[in-house]
C-alpha cells in the first residue's frame, strides 16, 4: 500500500486503528523510535522539532494520537518528500 494510501486510511477512522500499525505508519514515514516506558512508545524524525507520543490502550491508539500524526505529516510536507525521493 503506498503512503498516500495509508493516510487516507489514518484520516477515515483515527479510531480503529491498532497501536502496532500506527507505529509502522510513523516508521514508513521516518521516524524513528526513541524509546518509552510501559504503554507508551516514542518517535522522533530529524528536521521535526514535535515528538510522537503513542499510547498502547488494548491494541490500539487514542485518535488525537492519530490526527496529531497526519498534522505533522501535512504540516511538513512527508508525502510530498517521498515523491521526490522516488
């Protein structure tokens, strides 16, 4: 699936979607994990000053937590970078 794909799947329902496969979306679009404790997971990506802060609920992730990925996304043009890289 490529990436303007998958943020189209993020956008259609925040609040479905599994903590596992949030974390390989943040993965595929260059961040990379920093570490965390108990539920929670953190991803950085250079040039981006805002961290993603993912918490574990029962499999899946709070939706704000979702949307705040696709903010930064949108904000600095990810999708975009991947294009021009291909």
């Amino acid at each position: 699936m490529d990436k303007a794909r998958i943020l189209e799947e993020l956008k259609r329902n925040p609040k479905k979607i599994r903590f596992k496969r949030l974390c390989t979306v943040a993965e595929a679009f260059g961040f990379r994990f920093k570490g965390g404790r108990g539920s929670h997971r953190i991803y950085v990506r250079d040039g981006i000053d805002e961290m993603l802060n993912f918490q574990n609920v029962s499999g899946k992730v709070k939706p704000y937590q979702v949307k705040q990925l696709i903010k930064i996304i949108e904000k600095y043009n990810l999708l975009k970078e991947d294009e021009r890289d291909v």
